[in-house]
C-alpha cells in the first residue's frame, strides 16, 4: 500500500511541476509578444515599415528551412566561440559575429 501511496504522491508532485513549467511558459510568451509588439511599434513608427513588407520578410524567413509552416525551424549549430546556439544557415554566429561552421 505504501508503493501506492508513493507513486500518487511522485506523479502529484510531477503534475503540479508540469503546471508550474506551463505557467512559466505562457509567462514568457507574454513576454515576447510585449517585446514583439513595442519593437515593431518603433519600426513602424520611426522607419514607415508596412505590414506588408513585415509580413514579406516573415514568409520569407519562415522559408528560409525549406518549408512554409510558421516556425523558425531547422538545424541548429553550437557556436565554437560564445557556445550559443544557431541557426544552421547562419554563416556568422548572431551573439557574438564569429563564423560558423558550414
């Protein structure tokens, strides 16, 4: 019966992390979507960028790994000099401008 006992209280305290990840999750999505929004703001305002041309550069980001699915998806290389992660098709590592491999 303690075996029982055991793993009801293990996956209670898992389920409850699981909630506490998800709620750190939409909080940092939040987060973006603030950032996403004050920067395009001061693009808009301050440039006389368009919603079209945003959303030009946005397929064609979207592109960029072969497929049309709105994700930044693809491989991902380790920069050899900061150790951050990037995009395959970078050729220059975007945090620190050292190149990358190919």
């Amino acid at each position: 019966m303690s075996q029982i006992f055991s793993a009801r209280h293990g996956l209670e305290r898992t389920q409850e992390a699981v909630v506490e990840v998800r709620k750190d999750l939409y909080r940092e999505i939040d987060r973006l979507l603030l950032i996403n929004e004050a920067l395009w703001s001061i693009v808009s305002e301050r440039l006389g960028v368009g919603e079209t041309e945003l959303s030009a550069r946005i397929h064609a980001i979207d592109l960029r790994d072969g497929r049309l699915d709105g994700r930044v998806d693809g491989a991902r290389v380790v920069c050899a000099s900061c150790g951050k992660m990037n995009l395959r098709f970078h050729q220059q590592c975007i945090f620190c401008a050292a190149d990358l491999p190919t």
